[in-house]
C-alpha cells in the first residue's frame, strides 16, 4: 500500500505562534518578559520546546541544561492551555490529503511533539479522522532524526516502507527519510523557504496542491 507520512509543526499546520508564546509565558514567570518573538525566531519554534528554551536563556546569556529541563515541563502545560489559538493548516493542506485518500494512499503523521498533544491538536483542527497513524516523539524511546518512529508510522498506517516517503520541512525530517531510505519532499512555506532545498530532498513543495503530482512522481 502505497503510504505518505507527514511531519505535523511547519508541515501540516503553522503552530509557530502558539508554541513562541508557550515559551515566553516561562520567561515571563521568570521575570524576563518575551524573549522569543512569533516570527523571527518562528524556525526555532519548529524545532521544538527545549530549542525555544535554549535560544532564550542563550539571550539572557545563560546556557543551562538544568534550566531547560525544569522549564520544559511548564512550557508543555503553557502550550497545551493554548493549543490552537493561533495555530492554522497550511492552505491546500487537508484537499491534499483527501486526494491521497481518494487515490489509495494511506497517510500518517510522524512528528517530534508529544504524542499526546499531537493527538489534541490534530483533533482541535478536525484533521484526525483523516489519518491512518500517529507517532509522536515518545511513542517511542527513541524520536525522528531515528527512523524506528517513521517506520511505526507506516506500519501502522497499514503501508510498506519500500512504497512510502516523508513531507516535512527541516534537516530533522531530512535525515529521518535517509535513515529510513525512503525519500523526502520538503516544503517551502515554512520560515526557511527555498533554503531547505541545501538539504537535497527528492522533492520540494511549494503548495499543498502539488502533493498529488508528487506523490506520482515519487511512489510510482
């Protein structure tokens, strides 16, 4: 069964906002305001939370891993509070996805958010139904650039590997697909635009309306 798994944050939906604010309501109980703002340091934010810590506690001139490993806790319940205020599908996203349904294509999410917020947001967003599989960053020990996550997801999606490939929108996402051997389309929307073309994807997607093309081009 042919099978296309998708990265959630940057990918599916923009959640960079949301998850910014999350992170400076801990600089805030803190006494150090908004460190991080919503759209220049949005590609930190789609690297998850401990970067969004690590970037503000570097502009307070600290580097302590202590530090983001107490916040981590306070930012994941700041975000799950939040959720979806800002947070949108990317346009075209979920007509794309419908066409793979359509076309025979099993489809899944593979993302580094915890599983359990991954299930409440693509829940928030009425897009759940519309997958076959999720896997979060600790369904399993270990977490995407490894690609036993990527492989969950297909399994459970009901597809094979050998007929699969990943769309997401950073080097994590990358590097996953090559551990995995399967190829990778990138998109361009995201805070990187075309530079995410350096990491050498198969493919790169500038709109959601390319998907379906794509995804003939790639699973033949």
């Amino acid at each position: 069964m042919r099978t296309v798994i998708f990265d959630l944050d940057g990918t599916l939906a923009d959640t960079s906002a949301d998850l910014i604010a999350a992170a400076n309501h801990c600089f805030r109980e803190m006494g150090a305001g908004d460190l991080l703002d919503p759209v220049g340091d949005a590609l930190t934010a789609f690297h998850g939370g401990r970067a969004m810590l690590r970037l503000g506690f570097s502009r307070l001139g600290r580097a302590d891993e202590a530090e983001v490993d107490a916040q981590y806790p306070i930012l994941l319940r700041a975000y799950e509070d939040g959720i979806d205020r800002e947070t949108r599908l990317y346009p075209g996203a979920v007509a794309a996805v419908e066409a793979l349904r359509s076309s025979g294509h099993r489809v899944g999410v593979c993302t580094n958010k915890p599983e359990r917020l991954a299930e409440i947001l693509v829940g928030r967003l009425g897009i759940r139904h519309l997958f076959n599989s999720l896997v979060g960053a600790d369904t399993l020990p270990v977490r995407k650039p490894d690609p036993a996550p990527y492989r969950l997801a297909v399994e459970r999606a009901g597809g094979a590997l050998g007929q699969s490939f990943l769309v997401g929108d950073t080097n994590t996402d990358r590097q996953t697909a090559r551990a995995a051997g399967v190829p990778v389309a990138l998109v361009t929307f995201g805070p990187e635009g075309a530079g995410v073309a350096r990491y050498e994807p198969e493919a790169l997607m500038g709109h959601f309306d390319e998907l379906p093309a794509l995804a003939k081009r790639l699973l033949p």
